[in-house]
C-alpha cells in the first residue's frame, strides 16, 4: 500500500521542516498509487498524471506506520484514488490511526457491503465527489468523454446510498467547470434538501483554462451558506446568472465576520491553499479572522446583495 501526506500536514507531523502560513486543522491523507480513472481537472488523472501533486498541493510519500503518531488534528481526510483494492487498504489504515480521531473518506462510489464495512471500522463521513453542477459538465468532465464509467445518476445513487448507511455525507462542488449559477444553485438546494453537506472548490487550471471570476465565487459561497442556514428563495437568477442576493438582516454580522468564505467540507476541514497560491488571491480563507465586508465587495462587482 502506498499512501502521501499533503506538505502542509507532514510539517505539522514533524515529518518534514517547513514553514506554514496557515496550519492545517485536518491531516490529509491520500492513498493509492495510480488511479484508474481520468477525470480531466485532476492531477492524478489516468492520462496526464503529476507525480506527487493533487491540485496545487505537494503530497509526500511515507509509509503508513507514521499514522499511528497523529495527535493535534480535529479529523483525519483520507483522500482515495480510483483502484481495485482501495477499500481493503482504506480497512487496514483504519487499524493503524488513533481512533480518538473523527475519520472522513472521499472515495468513487462503491457498494453498500462496502460502505457498511468501512462504517464499521470507524469512518465517520463518508465523501463522494459530484465536482460538476449539472449531467452535462459531468459527462464531460469525469464521465464517458474522459474515458470513465462513472454517470450523474450512478453517483447520485450512490450519495443517497450512502445517506442511509452513514449519519454524514459530504459531496464536492467545483465552480468554473462550464456550469451557470443557476446549476450551482439547484444542485446546492438538492444536496442541502438530502442532507448533504458541501465542499465547495475553484477550479485549479492544471491542464488549461482560468480559475473562476472571484465575484462570482463569493457569490456562490455566499449562496451555498445562506442554503445550509435554511433560506431558499433569495435569489434573483436570470438566463442562468444570479442577478441579485436578498440576505436577511439577521446574517449580516456573520456574513461581515467572513463565515461564508471560509473552506466548506466537513467538520475541522480548513485545506490551506488547496486552490490558491500563496500570496495570491484566496478563494476559500482556511481560518477567521477574514475582512467580510472587502469579500461582500468582491461579491458585489458580479451580483447585487439586498439587505432586508
């Protein structure tokens, strides 16, 4: 079994020196050699692998017994590539890391049988990643275009799946894929509506393309925050773009003290410069305090915001 730890989280191991300019509040954990699948934004892509990377991030590999010394982390992120024997080594890392420690899997789809015996060795959240808004991104995307077998409606299944076997369930978003707001909105309301929690990313051009406009970031961020807060209809979307945000009076000192831009995923996940280089333009901040009212001004070059 091969397993890498991001950079950020061997520093914090003592694994690696280095300086941080933001300390990671989960260890993150990727395991697998080389993935079978093909999904066109990732680093470990079947077809244009980096070695060593996902998204901008350096993982550096050690062998596994180093887990078992993990303290000082609110929850451990085992971050799986697509391969055979991928559950049977996620079950023998479970018997190597503390078990105080909350554990979350991000994994392809797999079977009922399979999710309940990762249950049962302890995994808490169970993750598996949507990344494109709508069927169509998808498809093009991490589908049957790329060369994968995976479909919209397999992955859903697998979500609800899911859903009754694990108490949590988290998902991947990836904004900037070709998808409008309007599909971000409607499958943020859907998840929301299962009980599906979120994390949102940028799209991290590895291979071509930009990362999104940052109003238009903020705005789904922003979106997606009032979504979990129980609101619906607050949007006002024309020809697929959010045209206006009417935000309750009642959110805006939380929204002023930047909650809604800071890393969404689950519970203690922060991924420090997942999407960003340091130094750069932050799209989603990994710690408070964060200037809410510059991000509300960001978000305002690309939407109107209501107060009422």
């Amino acid at each position: 079994m091969r397993i890498r730890i991001s950079y950020g989280t061997a520093i914090k191991m003592g694994l690696k020196k280095g300086k941080m300019l933001a300390e990671p509040t989960t260890a993150y954990i990727m395991v697998g050699e080389e993935c079978i699948s093909n999904c066109s934004f990732c680093a470990q892509r079947r077809d244009a692998r980096k070695e060593g990377y996902l998204s901008r991030i350096l993982w550096i590999e050690y062998p596994p017994e180093v887990l078992s010394n993990l303290k000082n982390f609110a929850r451990i992120c085992f971050q799986t590539l697509d391969y055979p024997e991928v559950v049977e080594d996620v079950l023998s890392l479970m018997e190597i890391v503390p078990s105080n420690l909350p554990v979350s899997v991000s994994i392809v789809p797999i079977s009922s049988r399979d999710m309940y015996r990762l249950k049962n060795s302890g995994v808490q959240i169970l993750s598996i990643a949507l990344d494109a808004a709508n069927r169509e991104v998808f498809d093009e995307v991490k589908g049957s275009k790329v060369g994968n077998r995976f479909t919209w409606d397999t992955h859903w299944e697998a979500l609800l799946r899911a859903k009754e076997i694990f108490e949590e369930v988290n998902t991947h978003i990836i904004v900037g894929l070709g998808e409008t707001d309007e599909d971000i909105y409607r499958v943020l309301k859907r998840l929301r509506d299962f009980g599906i929690t979120v994390g949102l990313f940028a799209y991290t051009p590895l291979f071509g393309g930009t990362q999104p406009d940052l109003g238009r970031y903020r705005v789904i961020q922003l979106t997606s925050y009032l979504l979990s807060r129980g609101y619906d209809d607050f949007l006002e979307i024309k020809e697929g773009r959010i045209k206006k945000i009417e935000v309750p009076l009642e959110e805006k000192d939380k929204i002023m003290r930047g909650l809604p831009f800071l890393t969404s995923g689950c519970p203690g996940c922060n991924r420090p410069y997942y999407n960003e280089h340091p130094g750069g333009v932050i799209y989603n901040y990994p710690s408070l305090p964060v200037n809410g009212k510059e991000r509300v001004e960001e978000l305002k070059k690309y939407t109107k915001i209501v107060w009422f």
